[in-house]
C-alpha cells in the first residue's frame, strides 16, 4: 500500500496548491480597492488574471480529493489530476509571463497609464509621491494638491514623477511574477507526488494479482 511518508507529503502539497489558489483569489480581489498606487501599477488585466489562476488551482484541489479517495485499483482520478496539474502549470507560465513582460517596458507603459488618470488621480499620485508631472515638470502635471500647488511650486521641486512610480510599480510587479512562478513549484511537486501515488498503487494492484493466481500463497 501508499506509504504514510508518501501519502503525507501528497497532502502537503495539496495543501499547498489550495493555499497558492486562495492567496491568488483573495488578492484579485483585495487588489481591486481604491489605491492610487495600487490601481496604476496593478491593471484589471492583471487582477482578472490572478483571478482565473485562483480558480483553476482551486478546483484543481477539489479534483484532487475526488481522486486520491477512489479505490487502489482505480486511478483514472489521478491521471486526470496530473492533466489538470499541466494545464495549471502552462496557465502560471503565461500569466507570469505576461506580468513579467510588462516590466520590460515600463517607463511608456505607466506614463500612458499616468494619462488616463483623471486630474484628481494624477493630483493624488503626485502628492503621494512628493513630485510633479512625468517624464518632465511639463508633460502630464497638474496643478493642485499640497506638493505641485502652484507653477512656482512645480519649478522650486524640479522632481517628476517617473522615477518614483517605476520604483514602486517594479517593485509590485515583480512580486506578482515571482509569487506565480513560485506556484509552479506546488504544481511540480503535486504532479511528481501523484505520480509517486499512481506508480505504487498499480504496483500494489499487481502484486495483488499475481498473488491471487498463486492461490493467495504470496511470495516466499
């Protein structure tokens, strides 16, 4: 039969796999309150992404408790798990992907993002911060707020804002995709652990069977 180290560290990573499933669900949804960094570094893109992640690992997990509870002789639930388990990993690479392609380029990405801020938000942005307008004290500032009050205000700072908005949004971002790619990891270990599962009970069937034209004798 499946070993008791075998079976728990099976138990273990699907605890795991439902653990990165919640994190990647809660967050998709944390992440969708009103921040003003948050909500310019993080785009809806990204939060329906993590979103759609959550639920293929979550229901993964529930795929695997149907089938780790079938009888030795039955492990059609395990191989359709392991499928499960590759689709979940080509979903994490291109997610993280895509995240981590969004980083290449992230001085135009966010100022287009700047620009489709309302003035308010950009205002906002900007006394967070502690500078004004974007690549330059011309290009997208507003006046307004407690840091870019006034044009004098503005030319006394001589601070923009790129720099600050790439250094957090890089730091956000980069995060995410670690944390992701770090799925694959569960997701590795859960296929090679049900693998593990799938080769011991076939073995034990066989021997059962083996045993069984021997007149139930066994092996000496």
């Amino acid at each position: 039969m499946v070993s008791k180290r075998l079976m728990g560290a099976w138990v273990f990573f699907d605890f795991l796999l439902l653990s990165a499933g919640i994190v990647s669900l809660v967050l998709s949804f944390v992440w969708r309150k009103p921040d003003l960094l948050i909500n310019l570094s993080i785009s809806n893109a990204d939060l329906t992404a993590g979103l759609i992640l959550g639920i293929f690992l979550i229901a993964t997990f529930f795929l695997s408790i149907g089938a780790i509870v079938q009888r030795n002789y039955v492990t059609i639930g395990l191989v359709l798990l392991n499928w499960m388990l590759i689709l979940d990993a080509l979903v994490i690479l291109v997610i993280g992907t895509f995240i981590w392609f969004a980083t290449l380029k992230e001085e135009d990405n966010f100022h287009a993002r700047f620009a489709a801020q309302s003035a308010t938000n950009r205002i906002g942005i900007q006394d967070k911060l502690g500078c004004c307008g974007y690549f330059n004290l011309t290009d997208l500032v507003e006046i307004g707020g407690s840091v870019c009050s006034s044009q004098a205000a503005v030319t006394a700072l001589n601070t923009t804002c790129v720099l600050p908005i790439i250094d957090f949004a890089d730091v956000t971002l980069n995060d995410m995709f670690t944390t992701v790619y770090g799925f694959m990891a569960v997701v590795i270990c859960m296929f090679l652990a049900s693998l593990c599962v799938i080769k011991k009970r076939n073995e034990d069937e066989r021997f059962k069977k083996i045993d069984a034209k021997r007149g139930g004798k066994g092996f000496v």
